[in-house]
C-alpha cells in the first residue's frame, strides 16, 4: 500500500527525548502486527525513528480505520504496522 494512503500525526507527550536505552533485540525498528490471521489487513511504513517521545496517530484515508502506536526517537521504535481493514471487511 502506498504511504499517501495514510495520514500521520506524531501528538508529543512532553518528556521530550527517550532517556532509557534501546532495546537492543530490535537494533532495526520493530514491526507491529494487529491482525488476526485469515483478517484483511491494511499496512504502512511508520516514519523513523519518532522526533521525540509521543505517539503517532495514523490514518487509512481509505477505510478509515485510526490506531495510535507509541514511539520514543530511539533505534527500537515501531517502523512498521499491519492493521484490520475495516473496508475489505465490511465487503466481505
């Protein structure tokens, strides 16, 4: 899916940058994966890593369906995600 399809919104949550160490199991970014086998599903790059500690608010312009995904500016922060698509859903 192309990254036009979604909106990003990085919302700070005002502890500016990380101070804790990276997890170093995940010294590339971590995927996250909402689906449940058998569901069709929706997914996008996030963009990497986070300015600062918040979370992203993201958006399928396409069937609307909205989730937030904490992140924290730092090497394991989330890079990619894997949602429910509520329009091939509801077509189902």
């Amino acid at each position: 899916m192309a990254k036009e399809q979604f909106k990003f919104e990085f919302v700070p949550n005002g502890k500016g940058k990380a101070t804790e160490p990276p997890n170093p199991d995940f010294p590339n970014g971590i995927s996250i994966n909402l689906v449940k086998p058998g569901i069709p599903y929706c997914e996008t790059e996030i963009p990497y890593p986070a300015p600062e500690c918040g979370m992203y608010k993201i958006t399928c312009k396409i069937c609307d369906y909205t989730c937030a995904i904490t992140s924290v500016g730092r090497p394991d922060d989330p890079i990619h995600l894997k949602f429910p698509c509520l329009f091939k859903s509801r077509s189902n």
